[in-house]
C-alpha cells in the first residue's frame, strides 16, 4: 500500500475513464457512456475528458442490485473476483 501527499490511500478517490470502469465491470465502453448521458450513474467532466467514481459506481451496483430494472451482481462479488484492487 502506498502513501500520497495525504496519507494512505484509503482516502483516495479512484476515477476511472469508460474504458477502465467497463473493464472492470466486464461492460463495453459505450454501455458506462450510455448511463452516464442518461443520468443513471454520475459522470465528472473536465473539458472533454470524462470520469467515474469507482466508490459511487460500486455503491449505485449495491442499491440497485437484483432489482426488476437493474440487475446488477454484487460489487463484493467484482471485488472478490480481484477485478478492483
């Protein structure tokens, strides 16, 4: 585990592009951009770059788990499986 300037990195919010969350995710790029253009998950924008919460992402996967419209696995299975380090 390392440090930043702050401290470990527990206090640390990972972003992640489309890209990474989908891989993550095991989603395609276009599906995470999708649900952000909707505002189903939150998406922050710094000029053209765009980026996701991987802590909102995981914790929006939990509430909406298993329900009709959303049936989204565990993130404890995603972060079992080691797909979040």
């Amino acid at each position: 585990m390392s440090s930043g300037i702050n401290g470990p990195d527990q206090n640390r919010i990972e972003l992640e592009t489309a890209e990474g969350l989908a891989k993550i995710l095991k989603l395609s790029p276009f599906t995470i951009r999708r649900l952000g253009y909707r505002g189903l998950i939150r998406e922050f924008r710094c000029g053209r770059a765009v980026r996701y919460r991987l802590d909102e992402i995981l914790n929006w996967m939990e509430k909406h788990r298993n329900s009709d419209n959303h049936p989204c696995v565990s993130s404890t299975e995603i972060i079992r499986e080691g797909s979040v380090k």
